[in-house]
C-alpha cells in the first residue's frame, strides 16, 4: 500500500508505492492472464517483452494484478500494448500548505477536517490529502489512507498531551 512516509512526487503518490515487488512467477501469471484474453495480442515474444520491462521497472505485485484485472474487464479488444498495462496505476493527489490556501482561503480546523493527512517527504516538504479524493479511492486504498490518518491523529494527541503537561 502507499508509503506515505517516502513521498518523492511533488503533484501525487502512487497507492502502490512501499509495496511488495512483483517476482518473475508474479508478471508470468499475469502475462498467462493477458494471453487467454487477448490470445491475437499477447504473444510469446510480446509477453517476453513486457516481463523484462514490469521487472526491470520495479512494479509491484498487486499493481501488476490490479492493472491485468482492469485491462481484462475494461479494455476493447483487439489492440493491447505493454504500456496500457504498464501504466496502470491509482493515485492521491498531494497539495502543499500554499495550494490548501489558495483553494480554502484561510487554514484552521476546517480546513484540517477537509485536508487530514500532513505528510513530511524526507527533503523537508509538506503535503495534504484532500478528505473528498481519498473518499473516491478503491476500498483497499481508501482504507488504508484512512488508517493512516486515524494513526496520524493519534499521535498528534498525544504530542499535544504531552506538550500541554509540560507547558
């Protein structure tokens, strides 16, 4: 699932991103999927070809999965290339303090209800998730964001309860 704590995209983080990286056995069954589907398409040397670059790209396993399900159920046959299953991917937008602003006007407890999710990338920026899009996510992913911002408040309470007893 998204790895908020490695945010290196400045405009979104893919919902893949930190996730368990597919394995030769992984893109074969998914090619062997596609080849069943679209048998005029996927042949042996296009299959060898989209292995070595979903490998060679770092894909993760249930990405791979997710992008052969979603071609399988919405793609028009016949013409199938390695990029529309390469390319397949769910993504959350991320806004920076100055956007949030801009759209909001102001920034306060509103505004924090609206944007719930602060996430620091290791160079020191500062993203917001908006509420309204992670609602829009997949369920697996919506719920997952919405554990990690669940998580996030927790330990902002507890930061603020233990900076209120030493203050």
């Amino acid at each position: 699932m998204a790895d908020f704590a490695n945010v290196t995209d400045t405009a979104s983080i893919s919902m893949y991103s930190g996730g368990e990286k597919a394995t030769e056995n992984d893109v074969m069954v998914a090619g062997t999927n596609l080849m069943s589907a679209f048998p005029q398409t996927v042949t042996k040397p296009w299959l060898v070809q989209m292995m070595r670059l979903a490998l060679s790209s770092g894909i993760t396993k249930q990405r791979i999965q997710d992008s052969v399900d979603n071609i399988i159920m919405h793609h028009r046959y016949p013409t199938l290339t390695i990029a529309d299953v390469l390319d397949f991917d769910v993504r959350l937008k991320l806004y920076s303090y100055r956007e949030v602003r801009r759209m909001d006007g102001k920034f306060d407890d509103d505004t924090l209800a609206d944007y719930p999710l602060y996430v620091r990338t290791e160079d020191g920026r500062c993203f917001y998730v908006r509420m309204a899009e992670v609602m829009e996510l997949p369920d697996r992913f919506r719920q997952h964001v919405l554990n990690v911002i669940e998580g996030l408040k927790k330990k902002l309470s507890a930061e603020r309860g233990r900076a209120a007893e030493g203050a």
